[in-house]
C-alpha cells in the first residue's frame, strides 16, 4: 500500500514520516489527520478512514538511575489492580500436603501469610466467582474488591462474615455502577450466608465509607422481569410508560422498584389483553400481592389507567 504526500511522491507505508501535515488520505485526499496516541493510528478527520496504524511512540523516555526509580518506570508486566495487588493466587491447606518437600516448604510459608492478606485472598476469590456466575463486567469485580479493601483498613470486618461482605460489597459495586443486579440475585449465588446477613454489611458498608448510592432505575430491572413472565414487547413497552409516568407525578424514594414494576406489568397486560395472574407475577417480580395491589391502586389514582 502506497500513501502520497502534498507533492504527490510516493511513500512506503512502513517508512518514517517527520511531519504529520505532509501526509494525504489515500481516500479523499484531505491532509486533516488526527493522532491517536492510545491506539497508535492516525486517522482523517474528513472520511474517518484510518492511514496509518500500529504507529511508534518516538518520543524519549524519562531515565532511570537507582534500583527504585528502575522498578517504578519499568513498563513490562500487566496493569495492578484491586483484583490482582495481591502475592499469592491459592491458599494451600493442610490436606494438601505429601512428600514432596518443596510442597511442605510452600505449605509452611503460606502458613505464615497474615490474617489481612489471607483474608483478602479469600474475599478476592469468591468477589471473582460471584461475578463470574452473575455475568458482571470486570469493572464491577474490581470495584467490589477495592471496597473490601477499604473495609479491611478500617477493622471493622473481624468477627464478621467475609462473604457477607463480599455480598454486600458485589452489590454495591453493581448499584455503584448501575448494573440491574438485585439483593436477592446475589443471594442466589451464595449459599454459605443469609440474605439478612448481606443487608446488614451492606449498611455497614455505605456507612463506614459514606457513599451515597444513586436510585435504582426501575425501568433497568423491567426486560429482565418481562423476559420471565414471557410477556409482548408491546406490553413491555406499556409498562415502561406507565413506570416513567408514576415517576414523574409522585416520589418513588424508599420504594420497592419490584413492586412498581410488577404493578405496571400487570397493568400493561390488562390493557393488551393478555391474561396474567397477579400471584404469578407477584412471585416472579419476587414482592407480596399486597405490595403489588397497593402499588396497583396508587397507578390508578395518579395516572387513571
């Protein structure tokens, strides 16, 4: 592939060019490149075809002199994370051992890790299954795992349960970064504590570090729901308008997004025509009928449907 420059001689695309206003789109011609020094491209501002890719980073490097600042600005190795901070990747147990001697020295050494590192291994490992199973992007597992940090440094985790903590922390990282994950969603995927035990960290949690948590969006939990109870995309759709509504004529603070939702399901079938039972819908938006039939009544106060 050939590239031209403003005096329409031929450039090789792997030769070195000194100055970036000289080039020319191989497409329309325009000499309005931008530079993308994250990805190495440069790409024209006029047709956004890219010219030149995978480009190198000429300019010099800061110098390093001392052992410490030779480690600092070292550029090898992958990115540190909350998730990855940590020495060791596996905890041996006692039942592990057998004659191997390097295998007893591991076992002895590991032994000798302190409470906060074994702990933190423990909590890491079960924050990265959890997400795993819930299909959690890494951004969640790694904002879980920096909160359990904190909550380490401040020693208010001893005598308490390390996954109800993780529970309380993968679920506040999710509302954090406005993921539709519920309390009870998490709960399904730990079966070694309570669902009252995660409530409890998790109050602890948002006190100790004083985060104020943004609203749960109803209207995010709705196709998950809706997907459930195999509704149509019209009713779907009814539904969402009857959520955005309510919103909009009364405050929806310190209630349940469950029970609107399943009121609004209900609603919006009824005036599609497709027949739902509101036990079954109650059990699959997981709230009381009675919840559901309040929130029912106050839809036909404000909205009249």
């Amino acid at each position: 592939m050939e590239m031209r420059t403003s005096h329409d001689t031929p450039v090789e695309t792997g030769s070195i060019i000194t100055s970036m206003e000289r080039m020319l789109c191989p497409e329309c011609g325009s000499n309005e490149l931008i530079e993308d020094i994250h990805r190495g491209e440069r790409i024209c501002s006029n047709c956004g075809t890219v010219v030149e890719e995978n480009t190198f980073d000429f300019s010099a490097d800061r110098r390093a002199f001392t052992t410490e600042e030779i480690v600092k600005r070292k550029h090898n190795g992958g990115p540190i994370t909350a998730l990855t901070d940590i020495a060791w990747t596996n905890v041996i147990k006692v039942t592990d051992r057998n004659g191997s001697a390097d295998l007893k020295r591991a076992a002895r050494w590991n032994s000798r890790f302190s409470w906060e590192k074994k702990n933190f291994l423990m909590a890491a490992n079960e924050i990265k299954r959890v997400c795993a199973s819930l299909s959690l992007p890494r951004v969640v597992a790694e904002t879980a795992a920096t909160y359990y940090k904190k909550m380490q440094k401040r020693n208010v985790m001893r005598g308490r349960s390390i996954n109800g903590f993780v529970g309380a922390c993968v679920y506040l990282a999710c509302r954090v970064n406005k993921i539709p994950r519920s309390v009870d969603d998490v709960y399904a995927e730990m079966p070694d504590t309570t669902d009252r035990d995660i409530r409890i960290c998790f109050k602890v949690l948002v006190t100790e570090l004083g985060i104020k948590l943004p609203r749960i969006d109803a209207n995010a939990l709705l196709p998950r729901f809706a997907s459930a109870l195999g509704i149509s995309q019209e009713a779907t759709g009814i539904a969402e308008q009857l959520m955005s509504a309510y919103a909009r004529h009364t405050t929806i603070s310190g209630k349940d997004p469950k029970g609107i939702i399943a009121a609004a399901i209900y609603i919006a079938c009824k005036k599609v025509g497709e027949t739902t039972a509101q036990k079954l819908v109650a059990e699959q938006c997981g709230v009381t009928e009675v919840t559901m039939r309040s929130r029912i009544k106050e839809f036909n106060a404000l909205l009249h449907v």
